[in-house]
C-alpha cells in the first residue's frame, strides 16, 4: 500500500479503509494512517466525495483511533510499567521514554494526548501512560476524542490544501525525526490555512469589484 494507490483504494473501500487502517496503525502495525487521511482529504477537495461521505470518513478515524488507542489504555492500565517498557524497549529507550512519557502526562495531563498525536514514539507512549498514571476512562475518551478529531482534520486539511504533492510530502516528512515532524506539520498547517484564507480571498475579489 504506497501514498499513491490510496486515492483509488479509498474511493472503492473508503468506510473499511479508513476503520482498518487507523486502528490498526494506532495498535502498532506500519500502515500509513495520515497519508490515508491526507487522500482523503485530497479527494474530498477535489469533488470525489461528497459531504455526508466525508463526515462519515472523520467519524471513523476518530472511532479507529478510540480503539486502538483505547486497547493501550486499557494495557497500560492493567499492567502498567510491563506495557510501557515493551513499548519503550522497541524504541531503544526504555528509561528515557517513560521518563519522558511520565513528565509529560504529569505536566499537561489530558491535553498531552493531543500533543503526542503529531509526535511519532511520544504518540504510541501517551495512551498506556494515560492508563498507567490512572487517568480516568471518561476523561481518557473525551481527551482521545478532540486528539483524534484534531488530528483527522488536520491530515485532511494538508492532503486539501497539497493535493497532488501529498505522496512527495510523506516521503519528505518520514525523514525527519518525532519533534521535528511534529514541527513541521503545525508549519505546514498554518501555511496550508493561509493558502487556503489567500485563495478565497481571491476568488472572491472578482465577485466584490462587479458589485462595486
């Protein structure tokens, strides 16, 4: 599955793609769950789907990630430092990662789940460290909720705004470390909502100088 093949993979298994993909990347496998996003995105700016479908497509990818990113809650909850040590030994940094994970939660709470979202490693950490801190589950859900809304749109938001660079712009953006990443996709989101701001704004001074 490349960036590549997801437009016509989305457009004939969209809802399936969608739910699969995303709870299966927040579990842990290597799919490409926000190139799939930016696809959509891609495709709904470009008139291949229509509203209810792509409210349905964010309604899912927030269901995945509840999922996904719930199963690791609930791990961490039961088994608590077991589950962040597997998870911190397979990035090489078992002290340092949970370290890290622990300052994080205690600093920013449920709001850390949103940050950890865009930060790849610190994002696979904050849902069993929500649940191995004692984070609540209703809080939990209603953190992971906007984290993953926000998240889905965002991915949305720059495949809409790039379109067909979408494939270059993952190749670019797999070079690069976890807070650099992070870095860089807030940047191009506030770029990518400028340019959008600028070319309403455009398409609308021909309307405003015929009024005039």
């Amino acid at each position: 599955m490349t960036a590549a093949s997801l437009p016509a993979l989305l457009l004939q298994h969209g809802p399936l793609l969608v739910l699969g993909v995303t709870a299966a990347a927040r579990i842990g496998l290597p799919l490409p769950a926000a190139a799939l996003m930016m696809a959509t995105g891609a495709l709904a700016a470009s008139g291949h789907l229509s509203g209810p479908c792509l409210l349905m497509l964010v309604a899912l990818s927030v269901l995945a990630q509840l999922l996904g990113d719930g199963a690791w809650f609930w791990a961490g909850r039961r088994h608590g430092d077991r589950v962040l040590r597997l998870l911190c030994r397979r990035q090489s940094q078992d002290g340092e990662c949970r370290q890290r994970g622990a300052r994080t939660m205690r600093r920013w709470g449920a709001a850390s789940l949103l940050a950890a979202k865009f930060v790849p490693g610190v994002s696979a950490v904050a849902p069993p460290m929500a649940g191995a801190m004692g984070m609540s589950l209703r809080r939990f859900v209603v953190a992971e909720s906007i984290a993953a809304l926000v998240w889905t749109l965002v991915f949305m938001a720059l495949g809409a705004v790039f379109g067909k660079e979408v494939e270059r712009l993952m190749l670019w953006l797999s070079g690069l470390d976890g807070t650099t990443i992070g870095s860089a996709i807030a940047a191009l989101a506030v770029a990518g909502a400028l340019a959008w701001g600028w070319s309403r704004r455009r398409r609308a001074m021909p309307h405003n100088a015929m009024a005039q």
